[in-house]
C-alpha cells in the first residue's frame, strides 16, 4: 500500500489565500474590460496540443490568476504526481493499484513496468488479438453457429463497461460499417434488451460481454438474456455461444462459469479504471465498427494528448489550464457545475460520458492522507449538443442567476457537408461565446429604444466564461485526444484538492445494496424487512401490486 499523501488543508496554504485575495479584487473586472484594454487576449490566452486549439481567453482571468494557479499546482504537487501516474506507481492508494490507461495507448517499443514486469507488449498482443477478430468478423470469414457471417454487434455492459464504447460509435459513426448495425445493452430494465434485439436475427448476432468484473448484476443478467435469446433461437445448442458470446473482461474464472470459452475472451488489467477504459479491449465495438486501423488512429490521439500533458509547459499544458480553470470557478467562485457544449450531433453522449468520467473520478469527500478534504471538490458536469440546447437550457446559462462555466467544442471541417449548415452551426457557438463574455448592456438597449421598463428583463449580464476547443475534424483521433484532455483535467483537479479520482466505493455500494432488497421483492413468503419505514412500505406495497396483477 502506498504511503499517505500528506498535504496541508487547502484553505490553510498561503497559495490558496493569494487566490482567494485575487478572487476579491478582480470582483469588479468584466471580460468586456479584458478584452477592451488588451487587444491580444484573443490571439494570446491559448494554448495548442494533439491536434486541439483552446482558447482560454474568455476566462475570468489575468495574466496573474493563471500564475496563482499554476503556482498552486506547483505546492499541490500535481506535476509530480502526473510522473508518478506515468511511472506506474500505485497512485490509487485505496485498492492498491497502478493507474495506467496511459499505457493503454503507449506505442509498441515503449517501456512501461508493473511491479518490474514492462507491460506495453501485452497490451499490444491484445490489440493484435482484437485486430484479427474484428478482422474476421468484419470481412464475414467468422460465422454464426449456422454459417451465416455476423452483421449485428450488441455490446453488453454497464457503466464503466458501456458509456465510453456508446458514445464512441456514436462520435465515430461517420467511419463506421453501414452494413453492420451496433446496439447497446446497459440497463437492467427489461425493456432495454428486449428494444435492442427485438428486429435482429439471432443467427447473424454477435453478443460482447462488458464486465471488468464480470459479477456485476446488470450485466450478468442481460447476458444471461442474451444466451437464452440466441440459444432459443438457434434451436437450443449450447455450442452456438461460441461462435456468438465473446467476453471482455479482467475474471477468466467468471467468464469460463458463465460458459464463454476463455479463447473468446479479451483481457484487460486491474490498473485500468472502467471509466478509464474504452480504449482497452472494452472498446472492441468501436473496433469491429470503424476498424482495427481506425482504433489505432484513436488510440494516437490518446497518446498525442498523454505526451502533451507529460512534456509541455506549464503555461501552454491543455490538460493542466482546464483543470486549474475548473478549480478556479468551483472553488473560487462556487460555481457548482460545467457544461460541456459540444457543437456536433456525433458527440450527443460525450456530456454523458463526461458526467462518468468526472464525477465518479473527483466526486470524493476524503484526501489521500485519510482526512476529511477541506473545499468543495469534483463539479457536476452536464451538457447537450449545440445548437438543440440553445433553444432549451441556455437561457439559465444567458441570465440566470449561478455562474455556470461551459467548454464549447467545435469543428473547422463538416463531416457530412449540407450547403452552409457548418457555417450555420458554427456561427452559432461562436456568437454564444461572445454574448455570454460581453452580454448585452442597459446602454445597448436604450439605444436601440428599448422600452425602460424592459431593459431590465432584456439586459444579459456578459461575464459569463467559457472555453472554445477546436479541432480541424472529428477524427478517431481527434476524438482520442479529446478524452485524454479530460482524463487530464480530471487529474489534474483531483491532485489539487489531494483526493483519489481513481476509486469508486459510492458505486460498489450501489452494487451491494439491491441484492438484499431483489432477495426481498422475490421472496415467496412475506419477508421480514428491518429498512426504514418509508422502504418497508414501499417494498410491500409493490408486493401487494405484484400479487394482484396490478
Ligand atoms: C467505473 C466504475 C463502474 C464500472 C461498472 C461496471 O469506473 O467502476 O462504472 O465500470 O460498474 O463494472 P464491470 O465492468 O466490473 O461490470
């Protein structure tokens, strides 16, 4: 087990009172002044890496709040816990492990070692081994149980083990095989499976099961669904789940009693985080959807942005300046969540894979020397693609009254060009990052004769940030690089506040807690229930309701 990591409580830290000091003084400078007195804002306050263009300009902040902050990364220590990171020491103090998804996407020939062993070649006899399947299955030389070549993926998995492969088929549909459809089980809910299967042909299905574990319930009993789905109509030979299970998971043990043959397996290690791990054989779907070739190509853009955050300076580090904005606003001036906008319909699930991503990562109350953390820490992340959410949502973000910083994201190129549609989509996110820093004034709206009494519901308050990414394409591997800058960010926030974003005992507890309750809502005889008043009730009641049909 690694040593405590003892760091003085944030708020005592001369640091963090600089901060906090700058914070009041700059209460009363508005981005329309920062960028009224400094023409080169624009061009100046950005930064460049893997492949993204940030600008941070319309951010609340100087030339001094940024050298505050990277002065509080320096106490705080983070560069040297992104080395340890690197290094493969067991940073995720509390289950004891290395955290490596960097070594997910390390070039062959890198050397990365766990406890004296250099484990880039084994990742890459699994890419290999993916590569040849996908291979297989892509061309129609691997064949269902009656001959026919498979033509539907169905993932199966939950969390970790679902969201980073949906949302990657979804950003990357545009490389994707048309010929092949992909669904997506997650849910236990019945209604899931049954929606996702209820149009394919169970000779021509392949099913993948997602599960590190490999004990988690709601994949277990989709899986379970699954083979019964299949076996029934394949005419009930157990031998059909070869050709139509295979199992991506870190349990041989589980995965050969579930009756997968190990050979149909794909491994992955215990140093890979399930939100950290779409781009681990868990991302297998995106692999038969746009490619071994493809995956590689995503799997660069990861590593572009991981050697971007190992080597580039402080001052121009993507990763590094979006952590220390988000500290800023979170803890500076308690802004309680971000939304990321991402102005492209392929990124609709990359907000939800973020929600995972960041707050299971940084959604933690102690810090790594066993004590209670002493400031807020991971934000709730939230977001729609642009520009749907500017007909809904925006209005709070224009004149609400909370503080709400957004990471606009946007591409130079169309995928798919329609006549001036790309324009069109891009004038809108960038004419919302200018109303939102310069707002709209009383004095605006008087000249063009607003009435008096009106102004006050029409004035927009401006100084709202926001950061601008850009990209010249969404590509697999400007898609790579995205995540890995939030992977990054998320570091980079969870090492200022000295938490661990690698853990998840929330989650494990959901996970034990709907075992007893199934045990009760299933029991023949009426169970004795010893849970709060309002649970017992309810669990009769839908008893009651079970038994009468209702
Ligand atoms: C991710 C979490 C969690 C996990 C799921 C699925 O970091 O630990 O979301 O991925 O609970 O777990 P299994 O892959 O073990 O089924």
């Amino acid at each position: 087990m690694s040593a405590p990591v003892h760091l003085p409580p944030l708020r005592a830290t001369p640091e963090w009172g600089a901060l906090a000091a700058h914070q009041r003084a700059l209460r009363d400078v508005t981005l329309r002044q920062l960028f009224a007195t400094d023409p080169g804002r624009g061009t100046r306050l950005v930064a460049e890496g893997a492949g993204l263009y940030l600008d941070y300009s319309k951010n609340l902040v100087t030339d001094e709040t940024l050298r505050l902050l990277q002065e509080l990364a320096r106490a705080r220590g983070v560069l040297a816990r992104r080395d340890a990171m690197f290094r493969g020491d067991r940073i995720n103090r509390t289950e004891d492990r290395a955290v490596l998804h960097v070594a997910l996407r390390a070039p062959r020939g890198t050397q990365i070692s766990v406890d004296g062993r250099n484990i880039v070649p084994e990742v890459h006899e699994v890419l290999d081994r993916m590569a040849a399947f996908a291979d297989r299955v892509r061309s129609g030389t691997w064949r269902g149980h009656s001959g026919k070549p498979l033509r539907n993926i169905v993932s199966i998995g939950i969390g970790g083990s679902d969201l980073g492969p949906v949302m990657a088929y979804e950003a990357l549909r545009f490389y994707s095989r048309r010929d092949m459809r992909f669904r997506f089980v997650s849910n236990v809910d019945p209604a899931d499976f049954v929606e996702a299967t209820h149009d394919l042909d169970a000779a021509e299905t392949l099913f993948i099961v997602c599960s590190k574990t490999f004990t988690t319930l709601e994949t277990l009993a989709n899986a379970h669904a699954a083979r019964e789905w299949c076996l029934a109509a394949l005419g009930g030979d157990a031998a059909a789940v070869a050709k139509h299970f295979v199992a991506i998971s870190t349990n041989a043990a589980e995965v050969a009693r579930f009756g997968i043959d190990t050979a149909n397996m794909f491994g992955f290690w215990d140093w890979v985080g399930g939100r950290y791990s779409m781009d681990s054989a868990i991302g297998l779907s995106t692999m038969l959807a746009i490619g071994p070739d493809g995956f590689r190509e995503m799997l660069a853009g990861f590593h572009a942005m991981d050697e971007h955050f190992r080597t580039a300076p402080a001052g121009g580090n993507l990763p590094l300046l979006m952590g220390l904005l988000a500290v800023w606003y979170n803890n500076f001036f308690g802004a309680q969540t971000v939304a990321v906008l991402p102005y492209s319909r392929y990124l609709k699930r990359f907000p939800a894979y973020l929600q995972q991503l960041t707050m299971e990562s940084n959604g933690k109350q102690a810090t790594l020397a066993n004590e209670a953390v002493d400031v807020q820490t991971g934000p709730v992340y939230w977001g729609e693609p642009g520009t749907d959410g500017q007909h809904s949502f925006y209005q709070l973000i224009h004149q609400g009254t909370r503080l709400i910083p957004c990471d606009f994201i946007g591409f130079e190129q169309a995928l798919t060009p329609l006549g001036g549609q790309h324009e069109l989509l891009m004038a809108n996110l960038l004419a919302q990052t200018e109303a939102l820093a310069s707002g709209r004034t009383a004095d605006q709206l008087r000249a063009e004769n607003t009435p008096d009494w009106l102004v006050p519901h029409r004035v927009c308050p401006g100084n709202r940030p926001t950061n601008t990414i850009l990209a010249g394409r969404l590509t697999p591997g400007t898609l790579g690089a995205l995540v890995a800058l939030y992977e990054h960010s998320v570091f980079t926030q969870g090492a200022v506040w000295n938490i661990n974003s690698f853990d998840q005992w929330g989650v494990e507890l959901g996970k034990q807690l709907a075992r007893k309750v199934t045990a009760e809502l299933q029991a023949r005889d009426e169970p004795e229930l010893h849970h709060d008043s309002s649970t017992n009730a309810l669990i009769r009641r839908y008893r009651a309701a079970r038994r009468s049909g209702g």
